[in-house]
C-alpha cells in the first residue's frame, strides 16, 4: 500500500496525487490518500473527488498512525522547535523541493509519502491517463462547453492571473508574490510576434482587477460563470498556447494541454525566497 499525504489547493493535490498514482502503479500496490489536513483547516478543500480518479481510496486512522506516525499537539510544537520526533521506518519525506528523486520507485514495502513533488518526471509517461482522471466526473457544465466549442473555433491562448491568497495573505504574498503586468505584457507580446489572430482566454480570481489592469490585451475573453477550478483548469488545457502565473493551478493547465506546436510562457521568477522559476517548470517552457 502507498499513501500519499495530499494538502495545499487543487494544482498541489493534482500533483500529489499524480506522483502517488505513478509509485503505486511502478510498484503495483494499491494508493490510499491521507486528506486529514482539510478537517483542521477552512483556507482550502480537498477536491480531488470531484474528478475521475481511479484511486479513490482514503486512509484509516488506523493506518495513518501505522505509516505515518501521530500527529498529537506535542508532535507539532517539536517540529515547530526544530526538534523533529522519529517517525516510522515506512514514512518517506520529499528530500527537496521541485528535485526529481528516482529512489522513490525503489522503496520496498508500503510507504506513506509526504510532499508536493512538484516534478513532472514522476509521472510524465502518465499524461494520456492522467487527462483522463482530472476531469470533472460528473462532466463539463453547459459554461464551460460553450467555451470549448469557442476555443474551436480559432487559435486559443490561456493567459491565468493568480491574485487571491497571493494578495491578501500575507504569508503566502511574502513566498509567492504576484506576476507583474510588465510580465503579461512580454508574454503577450511574444505570442502575437508568431500568431497576431489569437483571442486570449483571461482566467483569474481576480476578474474586476484584469479588466481594468489587463487592457491592453487584445481580443481578451474574461472566463467567468464556470462552477469549479477544476472546470477551469480544463478549459486552460483546451486552449492551444498558454501563459501560466507562478502557480501549480496554471501549470496543470499548461501541462495537460500542451502540445508539439504549444508554446508555454512561465514566469522567470517562481517564489520570492528562490526566484529561480526553472526549478518549477520543465526546461521547454519558455521563461519571461
């Protein structure tokens, strides 16, 4: 058995659960999803079982204290002191953040796996499967299949502007930061030099503040009236070219959508405390 701790907003569960489905697969063995992060939180939910996942499977309490270990007051305040308790010989922690680890694929026995692991090449012989499980499983609203059908009929960009928590939380502002305007104005230049046709599908949780800051952007089309963020990273993914925020909800959008001919514009700079953004997103994306 593998269990995968799954927290944070949906593109990080996407990523969690894309690197437990690709160990549990490697190693044959049944994942279960350890989600008791969102009962002692209201900042996020868990959103997975939205979608058409196959592994659907939770972890008991039972065995969370046998993989994991318990998770008591004590336990978080010696974290906290930087004076970490032992924990099970089957828990396995990310090593480091965005860095590829191949001896994952090589534990043996049942492992709880805590991390975002935030690399594609955990999974990227995935794609086909994994479009298939992030979708809505009860299918698209009749919104977002108008839109679809739009972006049919010409050449479509998704352009993703992250404000939300980035801007009112003040933890999350100091690590993240917002993407500047001059960056989307880079970002649209460069597609327009290869293609001046395209109509940019503007997607935020921010609209009011796009329409006034974002003008500049010509043929834009606000997305708004879909019913869930995984609506939206669907229609990001149905678009042909896609302008991503230094955000893992725009990245899923860009990765599970992208293309041979695709062009993916990221952000140089991912995270305030490590502004290198290459260590985010693969080396074929193009960087502003």
């Amino acid at each position: 058995m593998i269990i995968i701790r799954v927290n944070g907003g949906l593109g990080n569960q996407l990523f969690q659960y894309a690197f437990g489905r690709s160990v549990a697969k490697h190693k044959g063995m049944n994942l279960k999803l350890d989600v008791s992060f969102y009962a002692v939180q209201n900042l996020r939910k868990f959103e997975l079982d939205a979608l058409n996942i196959e592994e659907n499977n939770y972890a008991t309490l039972k065995e969370l204290k046998a993989y994991r270990g318990a998770e008591r007051l004590w336990f978080k305040v010696a974290r906290k002191l930087q004076r970490p308790l032992p924990r099970p010989e089957s828990y396995y922690a990310e090593k480091a953040s965005t860095v590829y680890d191949p001896g994952v694929f090589e534990i043996e026995g049942p492992t709880y796996f805590d991390g975002f692991w935030q690399n594609e090449r955990y999974f990227s012989g995935m794609k086909d499967q994994l479009r298939r499980e992030f979708f809505p499983r009860n299918g698209l609203g009749v919104v977002a299949k108008n839109y679809i059908e739009q972006m049919k009929e010409g050449h479509s960009v998704s352009v993703h502007v992250r404000r939300g928590d980035y801007v009112r939380d003040q933890k999350t502002n100091q690590v993240h930061g917002t993407c500047s305007i001059e960056y989307y104005r880079k970002a649209i230049e460069h597609i327009k030099s290869s293609d001046g046709r395209s109509n940019f599908y503007i997607f935020s949780d921010d609209l009011p503040w796009c329409r006034v800051n974002l003008d500049f952007i010509p043929n834009a089309i606000f997305v708004d009236g879909t019913e869930s963020a995984i609506e939206d990273v669907i229609l990001m993914s149905a678009c042909n070219d896609f302008i991503i925020a230094n955000s893992s909800f725009s990245w899923w959008g860009a990765w599970l959508g992208e293309g041979a001919s695709s062009k993916v514009i990221s952000p140089l700079h991912w995270v305030k405390s490590n502004p290198e953004g290459k260590k985010w997103v693969p080396e074929r994306w193009y960087q502003i």
